[in-house]
C-alpha cells in the first residue's frame, strides 16, 4: 500500500507562445527549447502580444508545489499516457492544434501531450475536421478562444505559428572572410544581372516604341492602304546627221553621245518642268487623274492643289535618266492606270521631239541667217557698180577701148601716109631740077596729114566741150568695170558661203529616235512593300541611333 503523493499544481503561462513552440516540436532537445524560450537581450515585446502577468521566482513556486503534495495514482497513470502519445509519432501540427482545442474547451493542458490525453479523457477527439473548424479567428485577426478560470477577457492565447518553408530559421553563425566575400560577390553579380536585365527590357521598349511599331504602321500603308502604281517604261536617244558614214542617205546617221550630250541634257530639263507638267495636264488631264478618289490619300493630289503641289507629284512620277555613255534617255512614268501610263509617255515623246526640233532649227537659223544677209549684201553691190559702169557708157563713147583702138589705127594711117608724102617730097627735093608743081602738092599733102595727126592725137587726150577725153572715160570706165568684177567675186563668194552654211545646217539637224516604245503593263510597279518596309525600318533604326548617340553624349558631357 503506497501513500498517494500529492497533486502538484501547474500554472501555464498564457502569453509565452515561445515556450509553447518549443514543447510543440517533435523530438526537440530541452536546450533547444530553452533557446527559443530566451528572450533577446534588450527586447521589447511584441505590440501585438498582451502584458505578461507577472510570475513568481520558480523556487517559490517549488517550494510551494512541494509542501505536502504527493502524486496520485492517477497523476502516474497520466504519465504513463503521456508516454504512449509521445510515441504514437504525432506532428507539431497535431499537438498544437490539441493544445488549441483543449484550452477552447476550458482544460488547463501542460504540454501539448497532456492535451491530447485530456480530450482523449472527455472523449473528444482532438483531430476531428468540426473541432479545427470552430478554431476559425475572427475579423479583427485574434484567435477566438476564451481564457480559461478566473482570468480577465483581454488576455488571449497566442498560440505557436507555422514557419514558411525555405526560410532558415537557425541561430545566426559566424562566416568566414572567404564566405563574406563569395556572398557579397554573389550580390553584386545579381545586382549586376538585374540592371542588365532592366536595362534590356528598356532597350527593348525603346525599340519597339521608336522602331518597330513605325516600322509595322509603314509596312502596313504598303501592303494594305497604298494604291498600286502601274508604271510604263521607255527610251529614246538623239541623233546627229554630221556623221562620217558614206554613201549619203542614212549612212551619216550615226549616234555620238558628244555631239548630243547638250541637246539630250536640255530634253531631259524640259520634260522634267514645269512647263512640260502644265502642257500635259491641259492636254490629257494630269490633274484628274491623280485626284481621283478611289486613290490612297498620300498618293491622292487635292483638286484644289496649286501648281508647286501637283509638280512636285509630276516629279515623284515621272523619273527620266541620261546616260552619257550610250547618249540614252530612259524614261518611265507611274499612274494608276497602266493605259493612262501609256497615253502619258507618248505625249511626253511628242513633246521630246517637238524641242529637239526647236533645238535644231535654232542651230540652223543661226548659221544660215548670217550667209542669207551676206549674200544680199553682195547682190546689192554688184547691182550697184553695174548701174555705175552702165552710167558711165550713157553719158560717153559706149566702147572706149574700142574707140581708142580705131583712133590708134586712124593715127598709124596717117602717119603712115605722113612718113610716104615726107618720103616723096625729099625725093623731089633731092632732084637737080624737082618738079615745083609735084613739090607743092607734096607739101599740101603733108601739111594735111600733119593736122589730120595732130588732130586724132588730141582726141585721145583733151575734152571735147563738156565731155571729158577718152582716156579720162576710158579709165572711169575700166574702174567701173573692176568694180563690177570685184562685185561678181564678192557675190560668188556669198552664194558659196550660203550654199556651206546650208550644209552646215543640215548637219545640225537632229532626230529623236524611239528605241523603246512605251506599252501598258498588267502588273503594278509601286508600291514594292518588302523593300519599302526595310527601308523603313532602316531609317527608323538609323534615326533612333542617330538620336541616341546624341543623347548619350550630351548625357555624359553633362555629368562631367
């Protein structure tokens, strides 16, 4: 027969939930516990957690709680069950979610392990789904479980919470340098990793804001909005007849880049004008047709557009190149109808030759102009002195050199006949005894032919009253008709200079020559929408670099 020791009288200390974390661990080494259960140095309690009551020194209470108290048979079987649960293998869980059901039904449990054993005594099973559902805390966070006996309502059980799972909750340990230097070089690399990676993603909304969605709404204008654009090519040279082909005909049409650089690089300005735009618009509707509506609004021309406007689409669709080492001149216009293009490059043709014409005729005018005046010129002249030499015969002898030459044989007659009757008269005179009537009519003779010679000899020399003397005439007249000779040779060399000026001219002439002629085409030319979109892209790129570069340097001449 045993003597019953006393029951010995336990206080739970309501607001310790670390003291309770430490009894609910599975296993757990009472150094442990104690290491949970010490509070830091210095620290203040929780703001949540409730004022402590104050405890009394533990010899007090042990003393107290051995004065006269001797264990019961039923405290010892109590140990003995507390034994069994401690080896049933519960969880932390399990144990505090015991602790929690029993002191909501009013038990004082001392561990977790009694309060399994004391609801297992009041036949209510801690585990059950409808006990942990009544534990649900209210609105305001608490958990709703009463206190038990005397104590006041503001005193709530904080019971042990849960850990998340991956947090190291262990007593912090002295690292090594090694270790302190890995960690911070491991920060750093993540720091490091982090901003690149901002970075990044920042570059990449850049991009995308100031390249690739540009890009995208441009590619979008070409494939879905732009307005096909059918365009008709071709090309023509210009010909010079001055070559050196033989055998006449077209054998000297040969082309020479040099000979027609001038004249292909003015066709190329005229067609590429204004005035070439006005004349085609009056012509076949240059305007109308790129106002009309069913055109994509960039590509569409206002109908109240002015002229500067309209020619600066004329330009974009018309595109003439001259190729200085061929002398051709390739041509190509784009509308919206590939008929209207065909109906433009014609006109545009026509217009070509009708200037290379103009050139030409130019040319021509200009030379043979001059020979034109210069030979009427030398027809005047030589009217002029033949009025002169006809004159000049009117007012004298019509045949001076005639005249003069019957005078002269006049004279040698009679000085002759002169020199016969001296001859004679000598004879006579020479005679012993000369016949005085022969010598008398041998003188009468000479004295006659003597007069007769003086006579014709001063008709070749002196004036006859208001007529100057045949000489005189006859020298007048001779000028006169040197004059009239030089004015012949002046109006041959005229009519030659014409007739080389004529030539000349004709070499100048130039012919515009179709090589290719301008058909309709069946497929669209324009917009080219790959081709146009990475150019697109290309430009947005290059301005988006441009702009950064810029920004980058102003950046860092700044902070300098």
């Amino acid at each position: 027969m045993t003597t019953k020791p006393k029951a010995r009288k336990f206080r739970i200390k309501r607001s310790a939930p670390h003291d309770e974390a430490a009894n609910s661990v599975p296993g757990g080494s009472a150094s442990q516990g104690a290491a949970l259960r010490a509070p830091a140095p210095n620290a203040a309690p929780p703001a949540s957690q409730p004022p402590r009551r104050p405890v009394a020194p533990a010899s007090a209470t042990a003393a107290t709680a051995r004065e006269g108290q001797v264990s019961s048979a039923n405290e010892m079987s109590a140990g003995a069950t507390i034994d069994e649960i401690r080896h049933e293998g519960l969880t932390g869980r399990q144990l505090r979610m015991a602790r929690r059901v029993a002191q909501k039904h009013g038990l004082a449990p001392t561990s977790d392990f009694d309060a399994v054993r004391l609801l297992r005594a009041k036949g209510i099973d801690p585990f059950q789904r409808a006990s942990i559902l009544e534990l649900v805390t209210p609105t305001d966070g608490r958990p709703a479980i009463q206190p038990a006996g005397n104590e006041p309502d503001s005193l709530f059980v904080q019971l042990p919470q849960t850990m998340p799972l991956g947090v190291p909750n262990l007593p912090a340990v002295e690292m090594s340098p090694a270790a302190k230097r890995s960690e911070e070089i491991t920060r750093i690399q993540k720091d490091i990793g982090s901003r690149r990676r901002k970075k990044l993603v920042l570059l990449l909304t850049r991009l995308l804001a100031f390249v690739m969605l540009p890009t995208l709404v441009a590619g979008w204008y070409y494939y879905v909005v732009a307005t096909p654009m059918y365009s008709t090519k071709s090309e023509f040279l210009i010909l010079s007849a001055d070559g050196g082909g033989g055998g006449g005909g077209l054998g000297g049409l040969i082309p020479s880049q040099f000979a027609t650089g001038q004249d292909a690089i003015a066709t190329q300005s005229y067609l590429l004008s204004k005035d070439a735009m006005l004349r085609l618009d009056a012509d076949v509707g240059f305007r109308d047709h790129f106002s009309q509506d069913w055109i994509d609004p960039i590509q569409r021309l206002d109908a109240d557009a002015s002229n500067e406007d309209a020619f600066k689409l004329y330009k974009k669709n018309v595109k003439i190149g001259y190729d200085p080492t061929e002398g051709v001149l390739r041509m190509e216009v784009a509308t919206a109808d590939p008929a209207v293009s065909a109906d433009f490059s014609e006109k545009l043709i026509e217009y070509a030759e009708e200037r290379v014409d103009e050139l030409s005729q130019e040319k021509r005018q200009d030379a043979v102009q001059v020979a034109i005046a210069g030979l009427e010129d030398a027809k005047f002249e030589r009217r002029e002195a033949q009025r002169r030499l006809v004159e000049m015969q009117e007012g004298s002898v019509l045949d001076p050199q005639g005249e003069i030459g019957n005078i002269r044989s006049l004279i040698s007659n009679v000085e002759l006949q002169l020199q016969e009757k001296q001859l004679g008269l000598n004879i006579q005179l020479n005679n012993a005894r000369p016949n005085a009537a022969r010598v008398e009519a041998l003188q009468s003779e000479i004295t006659v032919l003597s007069a007769e010679l003086a006579k014709q000899n001063a008709r070749l020399t002196q004036a006859a009253g208001d007529t100057t003397s045949l000489a005189s005439q006859t020298a007048d007249i001779q000028m006169a008709q040197a004059d009239l000779a030089t004015a012949d040779l002046v109006l041959q060399s005229a009519l030659e200079n014409k007739r080389q000026s004529t030539i000349e001219a004709n070499k100048q002439v130039r012919y515009l020559t179709v090589s290719v002629r301008p058909v309709a085409s069946q497929d669209a030319s324009y917009p080219r929408a790959f081709e146009n979109t990475i150019l697109a892209f290309l430009i947005f790129a290059g301005i988006y670099l441009m702009l950064s570069l810029t920004a980058s340097i102003l950046r860092e001449q700044v902070t300098s």
